[in-house]
C-alpha cells in the first residue's frame, strides 16, 4: 500500500532543562508557529481547538501520531481480518495466529531490557540539553551515564538476538511437526518457510526496538511514534500482498519485515547522536549494571514472562487440545483485543518517559496531576471502543454474516474485551511505578500466572475457548484490579508521602 504524502518533516524534539511545566500543554508538544495577524478569526480558532484537545482529550503529538498508528493498524486489521478469512482456511487460520504467540516468546530473551532503557535514559536525559544537531550539552556524568545505557542495550540485544534465533526456531519446527501430524489437515499446510521468515524477521525488529525505547527516553517520544506509524503502514502493505497473492501464511513474517525496514531506516537517521554516544568513553560514570540495572531488569523479565502465559498461552493449548479451527477464533479474538489494548494504552504509554523526567526532578505534584488525568482519558476510550466492537460482533453475529464465525461467540468475546478494560487501569499503575525504576508488579504477575496458566489447561481441554474466557476475567478481577490497585497506592503514598 503507497505511504502517504506528508507536508515537512516535523522537527525533532529539543530537550531543554525542565521548567516544571505540563509536558502534555499544546506549547511542549505543538511545532512552534509563525506569528499571525490578532485580527485572523480562522487561525485563532484552530489554536483553540489544539489547544482543547490537547488539554481536555490528552492528545499532544505524541499521543496523535501513536494513535495514528494504532488507528491505522485497527483500520487496517479489518482488511487484515477479511483477506485472512478468504485467503486462508480455518485450519491455516490456527497457524497464523499460533505464529504470533510462540514468537511473543522473545519475551524470554528481552528480559523486560526495554522498559529498563527508557526509565534509565529519561533520568539522566533529564539533567541534559539535546540539539536537533545530536549535540549534548550537560553535566558530564548524566552525559557518560546516557552513553553507558545505549553501549550495554546494544550488546545485550545482539547477543539475545542471536540466542532468540538458535532457539526459537528449532522449538517451533518441533511444535508445528508434532500438531501437524496430529490433526486432519495439517499435512497439507506448508508452514516450514513462513516460520523461518517470522522468526528472523522478528530478530531484526528484536535488534531495532532497545534504540527506539533510548530515543524515547532521550525525549523523541513523537518522533519515535510517527515511525512506529510507518512500520505499521509498511508492514500492513507486504502482509496484504502476501494475502492477496494467496500466500497467506508469509504474512506474519512479512509483516514484521516492513516494520523491521522502516525502523532501520529511522535509526540510520539518527546516527548523528546514536554513534558518538556508543563510541563515547565513558570511563569511572560506566552504569553498574549489578547495582543499578539488574535489580530492576530481573523483575521486569519476571513480570514480562509471566505475561507471556497470561496473554500468549491460549492459542497454543487451543491448538493443541481442541484443533486449529477455536485456536484461529481465539487469535482472531485476542488479537483484536490486544489491538484495543494498544490503541487505547496510548495516552499513558507516551507519557512513560515523561513521568520519569518529573520523577528524577522530584516534581509529584505534576507527576499525579498528569497521570490521572491521563488514566481517566484512557480508560474512557476503553470502554468506548470495547464497546463498539461487541456491539458490531452481535450485530453481524444476528445477520449471520460469515466472518463472524471466525471469532469467538458473543460471551467469550465479551469477557475477553471486559478484561482488556481492566487491563488498562493496571497498564497504568505499573507505568506509573515502574517509571521511579522500581518493579513492584513482579508478585501480582506471577499469581497471575499461576492462575491462568494451570487453569487454562484444565478449563481450555475440557470446556475450550468458553473455559479459558472465564479463567482469565475472574483473574484479571481479582489479581489485576484487586491486587494491582492495592500495590499502586501502597508504593505511591511510601515514595510520595
């Protein structure tokens, strides 16, 4: 699909010392504007409309181009979802979706270094000045300490890329062997080729993801989210190609091969301030990776693993135990879930970085000030849009439309979608805790696990999709909403006061 035409690039993101203004104000997140005459109606007007939306909805740039991204991905998906339910069979269907859930177990080679990297790097960007240029001025050791971060993602990234690879692959061949010849059908699906492209396609992106997390908490917030914009413009246009010449199981990969494209080319672009800072000596400042990393990251990888078998694990025991058929109804489910999740997380996730510059300034008060603000502005659209989609599953499910059929029935659907609700309250609260770099979700997401891993399998092979729906609600009730809102007021009132 042709990208776009967009008027001049959007300058970069200047970091300037913090005032202690509102970052989320149209006047931070606005591109300066020439002077206009008093007398222009028209031009005072659209102020005022930024300046509303950007205050009342929470939309700055970042925010726009984030959910322009997810939007285009949701728009897009509806194509994605109509060629795959022509394109493919339902058996080919399961394989599609299982694909994305055995490679969400880079997980596991990550170990949550991401989250880590962009908490890291807002705390000491924050006591730095960033030119357009890539020029750093600042105080020594914040600069030495910001070029620390990005040496040791880099190699920790090129080392798990590889392991992700000699690992990940050998284990999927096993899997898809062993289901292909257990179920009628699956002799004949060719899934070899795919998987090999899904898996180092995904290695690519595995390498490109450490530097976008770093430019984020260098302040490229929007800058980052107009190019996850077009990865996804990208990716979408080889997987549909793929679809449309009826090989629809290269999608996964191809996908992931645009997205791997168009951030390669977004790092290159920034070479001029990427390079300097991985060849800079940074000599007695060096991050002690024992003392101020590890403690922080090893709880993340926990939390993040535990992730994996709360969210990923589904599909795999559908396939298994009950065919390819209600494990392609289950993906196309999740997935579409997980693309309201996405859509509607925005509003909090581009304000990670800021939150760690309020909190390395020791500005609370704006720090509280912006995050619910944000919550309540999230979680509304939540609810909206989780909403619409139930209501459009009944709605074509009462006309008997066909592609209805390939997504779960109404009551499951609707609990996965009343818990990806929930999910976003406590998205939220552990953003807002894991911005001070402390994981204090680590125990809430390991019983979380517990839960919903054991209980999948038992509910999942007897009673299928219906089974695992419940079992994961209740969890997210009980677990998420119950013990995360207990641990988010806890650690706020002890670090705040």
């Amino acid at each position: 699909m042709p990208r776009p035409s967009h008027p001049e690039p959007l300058p970069e993101t200047t970091l300037a010392p913090f005032t202690g203004t509102d970052p989320t104000t149209p006047l931070d997140v606005l591109p300066e504007q020439p002077q206009v005459d008093d007398t222009s109606a028209a031009t005072t007007r659209f102020e005022r409309l930024l300046a509303w939306i950007s205050s009342t909805l929470g939309i700055d740039k970042a925010v726009a181009f984030t959910i322009l991204a997810r939007g285009w991905s949701s728009l897009a998906g509806i194509g994605t979802l109509t060629l795959i339910a022509h394109s493919l069979s339902p058996i080919e269907q399961g394989y599609y979706y299982t694909f994305y859930s055995l490679v969400a177990l880079q997980v596991v080679f990550e170990l949550g270094f991401s989250v880590v990297i962009l908490q890291t790097a807002s705390h000491e960007a924050a006591h730095l000045t960033i030119s357009p240029d890539g020029t750093i001025t600042g105080p020594e050791s914040s600069h030495a300490r910001l070029a620390s971060v990005l040496q040791k993602s880099i190699r920790w990234y090129t080392v798990a890329a590889l392991l992700m690879v000699t690992i990940l692959l050998p284990v999927g061949i096993h899997f898809f062997s062993v289901q292909s010849a257990k179920h009628p059908g699956g002799d004949a699906v060719s899934w070899f080729f795919p998987w090999l492209l899904v898996v180092l396609a995904t290695s690519c992106t595995f390498q490109i993801d450490p530097t976008f997390s770093f430019l984020e908490g260098c302040g490229y917030v929007s800058n980052v989210a107009r190019t996850r914009l077009t990865q996804v413009m990208l990716g979408t246009a080889l997987g549909w190609t793929a679809l449309l010449l009826h090989h629809g199981l290269y999608a996964p990969g191809l996908i992931i091969l645009g997205q791997a494209i168009a951030g390669g080319f977004y790092v290159v672009h920034k070479r001029h301030l990427l390079v300097p800072l991985f060849r800079r000596a940074v000599g007695s400042y060096r991050i002690d990776w024992g003392a101020e990393i590890w403690p922080f990251q090893w709880r993340i990888a926990v939390s993040w693993l535990c992730g994996y078998f709360t969210f990923q694990i589904f599909n795999p025991i559908l396939f298994a135990y009950r065919g390819p058929v209600e494990a392609g109804q289950m993906g196309m489910s999740m997935n579409i879930c997980g693309t309201l999740s996405a859509l509607t997380i925005s509003w909090m996730n581009t304000k990670s970085a800021p939150f760690g510059r309020m909190i390395a300034l020791r500005d609370f008060k704006l720090l509280d000030t912006v995050f619910f603000r944000t919550l309540i502005q999230s979680t509304t659209a939540a609810i909206l849009a989780c909403s619409a989609v139930l209501g459009a599953t009944i709605f074509l499910r009462a006309h008997h439309i066909r592609f209805a059929l390939r997504l779960l029935p109404p009551l499951p659907f609707a609990l996965l979608l009343a818990a990806t609700i929930a999910n976003i309250v406590v998205f939220g609260f552990a953003i807002y805790l894991r911005a001070h770099k402390q994981e204090k979700f680590m125990w809430n997401s390991i019983a979380g696990a517990l839960w919903i891993a054991p209980t999948s399998f038992i509910f999942g092979r007897s009673y299928g999709a219906i089974g695992i729906a419940v079992t994961y609600f209740l969890a997210t009730l009980v677990i998420g909403i119950g013990s995360g809102s207990f641990t988010f007021f806890k650690y706020r009132k002890l670090w705040h006061g």
